[in-house]
C-alpha cells in the first residue's frame, strides 16, 4: 500500500496550515493476531483546525476553514478524497478529529502482514551514471516546506558534494538565476506569486549559458497536457511528485550528462503506440473506474473506453465486441476476474490481451492471474507510467503472436 503517498499528502497539509507550534506523526501498533497487523497512523498539528460541521465534507473537497484560507495557503497535493480511497482500497479507514483554533489529527488504519526481518533492509540500485553525479549545485524551486525537505534529504544523500539552493516561488527562481549559475533547477509548476511554467520563460529569456540552464519540472499530474505544457515552456524533464528515488537520479543523469530522453521521448513511443485503441475496463469501484478512464483519457490520444462492473458483463462484452486490451480487475461480485478470464479464454477461445489490476501484487497472486489466463498484470493505484509501458508491451506481444 502506498502509504508513502498519503502521508506525505497529510505531512503536507499540516505544514502548510501551521503556523505556530508544531506537527507530530506517530505510527503505532493497535493489534496483532499471528501474523495480521493493525497499524495506525497519525499527523497532529496545531494549525488552524477545521469547524465542527465542515467534518464530515472534509474528504470530499478539502478546503480547511474556508475558501478564504485555501486562497492563502494554496493546494493541498494528492488531496484528501484520494488520500481516503487508497486507504479504503487496501481495507483501512481514514479519521479525522479537529477543533477550531487548536489544531487537527488526521489518520488512517491499515492491515498489514508481519514481517520476517528479511526485507526490512532497503536495496538502491545504482546505474554507472548515477555513481558519476557530484559535487552538482541545484536550485529547488518548491513553495511546500514539506516537499522541500524531502527533496533536500534525497539529493544530499544521493549526490556527493551537492549544493542546494531553495526557492519558494518563481520570482524568486528567476532573480536566483540571474544573480548565481546553477547546473540543474528542480522546478515545481504550481506555486505562488510566479508559477514554475513563467519562471522558466523567464530563464530561458535571459539567453547565453543562464538561458541554457537545465531545468526539470516537478509535477503531480504527469498527464500528456501537464508533459507538453512543461516543455512548451521551455522545461527539459520531468518527474511525478511524490518522486521514485531511482527516477530522480536516472533523469538528473540524463541532463547531466547530455543523454537526450527528454519530454519529446516521453510524451511519443508508448503514447503514440496506443492511440486509438478500445479498451474494456472491468471494475466495479465507481472511484477506481473515474480514475482508470481520466487517465487513459488524459495520456493515450483517441482512446475508446468501455466500462464492464463485474466480470460476467466483461464475459457478454468480449463476446459481442471487439477490443485490443482488457483491464480487469480480479475481485468483483456477481463473476470475479479469474474466472471472467476463463471463460474469455477457454469458452469463447478468444486471445485479447488481458492485464490483472490487482491490489495485492504477491507471488501467489500473481500466479492466480497468469494461470486464469492473463497475459500481464499491475498494481493499483497503478503509477501511469508502468500502465502504459505494460499496455504497449502486452498489446504488441499478441499482435506479434498472430
């Protein structure tokens, strides 16, 4: 489950809304049976609080107080809605308690397996590249106190010998620019007084080697628009927000030294592989099925989406239609995605390529999956990324295969 993500939404919440004080998160055990965990966790601040009726609508629009204070403070990232679905997806609950003028504790609840101690040590993989970047000076252009130290603490121990300089808004990127020589900006799009797409016309306007500055969108919506909209604006890379450590240093490497995989590759090639294709998503969570579409929608140009709710309508589906990827999920009611891709394989004889969207990405059940007869499958919440890299790499397999 991705945690990460939902605290990192919440961490930033409460940074952005505390003025005075301070911010506690804690994670706790709440009970143990065998091997089953129920683990909480918390982020407490003494910021503004939320009114007693707004309690209850907080997840669906977030907006703390009122609009007025969503006008001062800006986004609150991933946003809570969201935050709350991944929670529930996994089998969790997310809580809130708040009073006005004290402060607010968000947190969620979710089961866990025990582990065995084995894994608990965290593996970087390293690329010959990524041993060569140092001694680099970076200017981090991000208005979130949160985000900005994470950042910080990725890249000083990551790069040895970094030297970071922070920004809190365009403005103040583009005079930092003017006044020192910086080997990479970091930029995020969204940010008061000067956002990262103006700051860089900015840069670029200045012309000679400071014009020529490498710059990097950060992004939480790495859709094709937000992608083009970055390098219209003169930006040479991206990265999704919160970033994968071996991304951020993959594509730091890139604008090093020199290697061109750039937006103009990442916005073509697998995009541009899979535009107009009719896919059949099978999913019964409403939530899950707005998600999928948008993004399909948002990456894959001229994309046609059909909606299955459970598999014996993916069953009828594939049987009176044509469709060159099946997306289906693996726990539905009514017919399940095991044996909707039985009966596609083995009753109907048909060869559609078909990816497991699964929420439980363990050996056993991805075995289930491959042995049902699908032909790939992915995790949700999917990153949009791999979704199309494996929807490409699936969809290319069973054309070469005929």
């Amino acid at each position: 489950m991705r945690r990460g993500k939902v605290l990192i939404n919440l961490v930033g919440n409460a940074v952005k809304f505390t003025e005075e004080g301070g911010i506690t998160v804690e994670a706790k055990e709440l009970k143990k049976e065998g091997e089953n965990l129920m683990v909480e966790f918390t982020v407490t601040d003494t910021g503004i609080g939320i009114p007693e009726d707004k309690l209850e609508s907080v997840f669906e629009s977030f907006s703390q107080a009122s609009s007025d204070t969503t006008r001062k403070y800006g986004g609150t990232g991933l946003g809570l809605s969201i935050s709350k679905q991944l929670v529930e997806i996994h089998g969790g609950e997310m809580f809130i308690t708040s009073k006005l003028g004290v402060g607010t504790t968000f947190g969620f609840r979710i089961p866990y397996k025990a582990g065995t101690g084995e894994n608990q040590a965290i593996k970087t993989v390293y690329s010959p590249e990524k041993h060569e970047l140092k001694n680099l000076k970076i200017l981090l252009v991000e208005d979130n106190n949160f985000n900005q130290m994470v950042a910080i603490d990725t890249l000083e121990a990551s790069i040895p010998g970094v030297k970071i300089e922070v920004a809190e808004n365009g403005q103040q990127a583009v005079e930092k620019v003017q006044a020192h020589d910086f080997d990479l900006v970091l930029m995020d799009v969204q940010m008061p007084v000067m956002d990262g797409y103006t700051a860089t016309k900015n840069i670029r306007g200045m012309g000679g080697t400071k014009g020529a500055t490498k710059i990097m969108a950060m992004t939480a919506s790495a859709t094709t628009e937000e992608i083009e909209r970055c390098y219209a604006a003169g930006m040479d890379q991206f990265i999704s927000k919160p970033f994968d450590h071996d991304d951020l240093m993959g594509k730091i490497a890139q604008l090093i030294f020199g290697t061109k995989d750039g937006m103009e590759k990442a916005t073509g090639g697998v995009h541009k592989s899979l535009e107009g294709i009719k896919v059949l998503l099978v999913e019964d969570n409403d939530f899950n099925q707005i998600v999928a579409t948008d993004t399909l929608e948002s990456l894959i140009k001229g994309i046609k989406i059909e909606v299955a709710e459970n598999g014996q309508v993916a069953v009828n589906k594939v049987q009176n239609g044509n469709y060159d990827l099946v997306l289906m999920d693996v726990n539905m009611p009514v017919m399940n995605g095991y044996d909707a891709t039985d009966q596609i394989r083995n009753v109907l004889n048909s060869d559609v390529p078909i990816m497991a969207m699964t929420a439980n990405a363990t050996q056993s059940e991805i075995q289930a999956c491959l042995t049902a007869g699908m032909d790939e499958f992915i995790t949700k919440p999917f990153d949009p990324q791999e979704l199309l890299k494996k929807m490409s790499s699936v969809i290319q397999k069973k054309t070469v295969a005929k």
